[in-house]
C-alpha cells in the first residue's frame, strides 16, 4: 500500500492522458468507419471493462477480491454499469446520466484520486485514475458519435434526481452502517475525507450535493455554449 502518491506527478499526468488517447482514437475510428460503429462502440465498452477489470486481478491474487465490490452503488460504478450498456444498445437517457452525472464525478475522482491506495499500490492508482478517466472519455464518445442532446428539462431532473438519490441512499446507509457514495465519511487522504472532518457530518452531506449541483450545471454550460456547437 502506498499513503504517498503524487498528485499531478508524472504517473498521475500519464493515468489521465493515456484513456483521453484512447477515446479519441474510437472516436476517430467511429468517424472513419460508421458502418462499423456497433464493432467500435462495443470494443471501447470492452477496453473500460478489462482496465476497470484490473483492481479485481490484484485483489484475487492478493487473495482480497469480494464479490461486494461488484454490487458497489458507488455512483462511479453504477456509471460504468450504464455507460457499458449505453455503448452497446444507445440510449439517450442512459447518455444523459452518464454525461451530466457520470462525467463530472468520474473527473473529480481522476483529478483527485487521493494519496492511499491498497496494494500493489502504484499500479493500482494508476489503473484506478485511467478507469475513472475512461468513463468521461466514454460520455464523450456517445455524445460526438450519436449527438444525443441534453435540454434544460434534463438537468432540472437531475438536480431533484440528485437529492432525491443523496437523501436515500443516505438513509440506506444508516440503516445498513454501510457508507456508499462517502455519504458518512470521506476516505482517508482525500479531498472528501477532509471535508467531513472540517465540516461535520450534517454540512459534509449538504456540501456534497451543492458540489454535485454545482458540477452539473457547469458541464451542462460547457455542452451549451461549447460542445453543442462543435458536434
């Protein structure tokens, strides 16, 4: 296990540079080749699969795999889940999720991975930053090879979406002493970890959500004013 490792080092630059490689590449290949747009999107769903597939390799053989983490609600794994199916069978619905929620809490978690990460440490950050990475780069896919749209009446969902989902999950917790989504302590070493320890238990929770709103609307505005008119 490592407690040490470098934000924006150079093993932190190369995590987050390499899956944005990779997505422009199917990108450009879906743009090259649209009859065989189902092949490429189904082999771009594979490539998040196999790197996200690696933190279980280590785990198996250093005899830590448990199924749980495969049921996780953490809200980055339930993006994966979506994000596989969505490049599979598209769906707008499915898109808007993966881009509106999926993308700005994967990026938090790339950016800010925390300085702990279990064993085999390093390659694990690594692995862990480029999934995370590969679920933004994935939304972005979807959007520049089926232009899905994204409307005010979807981000007003999301907004009560959001709470809704934070408030029950937050009860699940309580009942369950579990702590999906960090809603009853960051981890150790991290950003959110320092928030709940500065904030309290009560404003940890509403930080959160107003951090959420506040990355919805910005990716939102960044689709409108500049993405849109791109694609």
């Amino acid at each position: 296990m490592i407690t040490d490792f470098q934000l924006f080092g150079y093993q932190h630059i190369l995590s987050i540079i390499l899956p944005i490689i990779v997505g422009i590449i199917y990108i450009i290949l879906a743009k090259k080749y649209p009859k065989n747009l189902r092949l490429i999107s189904i082999l771009f769903a594979a490539t998040i699969i196999v790197i996200r597939s690696v933190r279980y390799i280590f785990d198996t053989f250093l005899g830590k795999f448990e199924v749980y983490d495969l049921l996780s609600i953490h809200v980055c794994h339930i993006d994966l889940i979506l994000l596989v199916i969505c490049l599979i069978w598209p769906n707008r619905k499915l898109f808007t999720f993966n881009f509106l929620i999926g993308i700005p809490t994967a990026l938090a978690v790339a950016l800010l991975p925390g300085q702990a990460h279990a064993d085999p440490g390093m390659a694990r950050a690594v692995f862990f930053i480029m999934s995370h990475m590969l679920l933004v780069m994935g939304a972005i896919y979807l959007l520049f090879t089926y232009k899905f749209e994204i409307t005010k009446k979807d981000i007003r969902f999301y907004y009560l979406f959001s709470l809704i989902g934070i408030i029950a999950i937050y009860i699940f917790n309580v009942i369950t002493h579990a702590n999906f989504m960090y809603l009853m302590e960051g981890p150790k070493n991290t950003v959110l970890g320092l928030m709940h320890n500065g904030l309290g238990p009560f404003w940890y929770v509403v930080a959160i959500y107003a951090i959420l709103i506040t990355l919805l609307t910005l990716i939102f505005q960044i689709y409108k004013l500049v993405i849109k008119k791109i694609v």
